[in-house]
C-alpha cells in the first residue's frame, strides 16, 4: 500500500494505491488519525485501490466517525468496481459519500450530501 497527499483549495486528497489489508490497515490508521487533526474536508481517491479488506473497512468507517464527531467531511471517490462491491455486499455504500471521481467530490464540498453520486 502507497499513500500520497495534496491539498486542493484546502481540501484534502489522499490517494491510497495497492491494497488496505489487516497488514497495511495498522499503517493506514496511524496515517489517519494524524490527518484527520489537521483536515476538516477530506476526500479518499481509490482509483489504484485493488483490495480494502474487513481490517481496511474498519480503518474508514473509524476516520468517518471521528470526522462526523469533528463535524468534518470525508468522501470516496473513483472506487475500482471491486471495491465498491465489498462496500455494496458489506452494506457500507450507504453510510459513506461515494462519488464517481475525483471532481465531483471535490465539487460536493459546502453542498447537501446525498450519499452516492454516478
């Protein structure tokens, strides 16, 4: 697993390539609790994302509750097909904003959210 960042007009992008499995999950949620701190506007490109296992999930779903708790943004975006089934299959599509790529995320930030976008 490979994680860049940018900021884009204050928001951030993380990108995270390879796979998000029980021996990259622990690295990946260090990585995060310290980027959440610093960032209220959050968006994850998966678009070189191969695999998010249950430990991967898990890391998401505990930096979107720490973001809502912070009353902060968090958004997925160019998910590859198999990892928007396991989000599908895990019944986690509905809980996290999805979107198609990574400019209709960016271009979501300051309006009502709808949960998923195509």
């Amino acid at each position: 697993m490979k994680i860049t960042e940018k900021s884009i007009n204050s928001i951030q992008v993380i990108s995270i390539s390879g796979r998000v499995d029980s021996i990259s999950a622990n690295d990946l949620e260090e990585y995060l609790n310290s980027a959440i701190k610093n960032n209220s506007q959050m968006v994850f490109d998966l678009s070189d994302t191969e695999y998010i296992s249950s430990s991967g999930l898990r890391v998401f779903l505990a930096a979107l509750k720490t973001m809502k708790t912070r009353d902060a943004e968090m958004k997925l975006a160019s998910l590859q097909p198999v990892i928007r089934n396991i989000l599908d299959i895990s019944g986690l599509s509905n809980i996290f904003s999805i979107y198609h790529n990574l400019n209709d995320a960016m271009d979501s930030f300051g309006k009502k959210d709808c949960s998923i976008k195509h």
